[in-house]
C-alpha cells in the first residue's frame, strides 16, 4: 500500500498516517506472546488450552517474559492439556513454574492450574471450543480458577483470529497504547486498519505500546519517517 500525502500540505492525509504507523507496530511486534510461548494458535483443544494457561500467567503482576518462560516451562513439562495438567503433582506444576522464574506466585499459580483444569474437564471434557457454545463465553471464563477480566481479555485478544465472532477484540489496555500512538481509539476502526488474521499482532503490539512509552515513541518516529 502507498502512503496518500494531501497535495497542498505535502503531509499525510489521517488514513496514510494510521497505515504508517500500524505498519511500523507490526514490524516491531512480529510475534504474539502466544507465539513466544511456542504456541501454534489453531481451532484445536491443546493450543486453545495453552493460550488459557498463558493467559492466567500473563493476568499476573509479573513481566510478560517471566509469564511466557513459565508457560513454555509448563508445556516442556508435559502439561500441554487439561488432563495432564490435572494429572501433574501440585509440586511438579510449582517446580515447572519456578524453572520459567515464576516464583512469586508459583504455589498459588499452581493451585489455580490445577483447579481449573479439573473444571474444563468435568464441564467442557477438556475441549475450550464447546465454551464458544455458552450464551456468555467471556461471562463463562471468569469461572475458570485464575481468570478475572484482565485473564479473560488476555485470552479472547489471542483467540480472536480462529474464533473470528470475537474480532476484533481490542481491550482497555490494548486502546490505552492506540491512543498513545494515535490510533482510534476504536475496536471496530482499528480493526479496519489490519487483515483479520493480523489482529491478535495488532492486539498484542498495542499493548506492548501501552506499557513501553520508549517503543511507542520509536514506533511514532519510524512512521513519521516512512
């Protein structure tokens, strides 16, 4: 895509200006933290399982790089679905989070684990699609141990692209970094600016806008430039 100027000013007209900037967002944010967590993201119970459990570590008062090393702690562990976490000693899940440098809320965490996965096979057999069935399926994650709004958020903003009724899904720290960077401050806008697929990176770039001003700014200046 061309960058539009308005021929009188010489500068960017607003839509060429949102285009730069997302595009600078996205090469910096080249993968998701799913994917940093090893997750290959499908419509299938294993991977939709681990974005829960990523989404529980990273709802957590603790740096995303510490959340997404316990996640892949966990899976090299064996824990890669609901059964196998069930099936984990509560010490085997402390040790697997301590190993990521999850140690803060490692017991806890574990606890939490343990629990939900337990709930996800009595209610869903294991299976988060059948959650899509619920009249509220964000309403339903909150009952899962370790999901508050924050967890819930983190998990739908992740999913959206295989559960595409939820996109585009951007949360309050997702608008907070749109915002920053000058976007609109609008899911459905901001979703107009990216391919479907492109979202859950959008997503997560913004957040990361929102929480690292100094990569907001190195954003804003490579669009500026381009």
């Amino acid at each position: 895509m061309t960058t539009k100027t308005d021929r009188k000013s010489g500068k960017k007209t607003t839509a060429a200006r949102y285009e730069a900037v997302v595009r600078a967002l996205l090469n910096r944010q080249q993968r998701t933290y799913t994917a940093q967590a090893g997750i290959r993201l499908r419509n299938t119970p294993a991977p939709l399982y681990q974005t829960l459990v990523l989404a529980i570590l990273l709802s957590a008062r603790i740096k995303a790089d510490i959340a997404v090393a316990a996640a892949r702690a966990l899976f090299d562990a064996g824990m890669r679905d609901p059964q196998s976490m069930a099936d984990a000693s509560w010490q085997q899940r402390v040790d697997a989070l301590g190993e990521g440098g999850y140690r803060r809320y490692d017991e806890r965490t574990s606890t939490m684990l343990g629990r939900g996965a337990e709930l996800l096979l009595e209610r869903y057999g294991g299976d988060l699609r059948r959650l899509r069935e619920e009249p509220d399926p964000k309403k339903a994650l909150l009952d899962i141990p370790g999901i508050g709004p924050t967890g819930a958020d983190i998990f739908l903003r992740d999913v959206q692209g295989v559960w595409p009724e939820f996109a585009p899904y951007i949360d309050r720290k997702a608008l907070d970094g749109a915002r920053r960077l000058g976007l609109p401050a609008s899911p459905e806008k901001l979703g107009d600016l990216v391919h479907g697929r492109e979202m859950p990176r959008l997503a997560d770039g913004l957040v990361h806008a929102a929480l690292d001003k100094p990569l907001a700014d190195e954003v804003l200046a490579a669009a500026k430039a381009a």
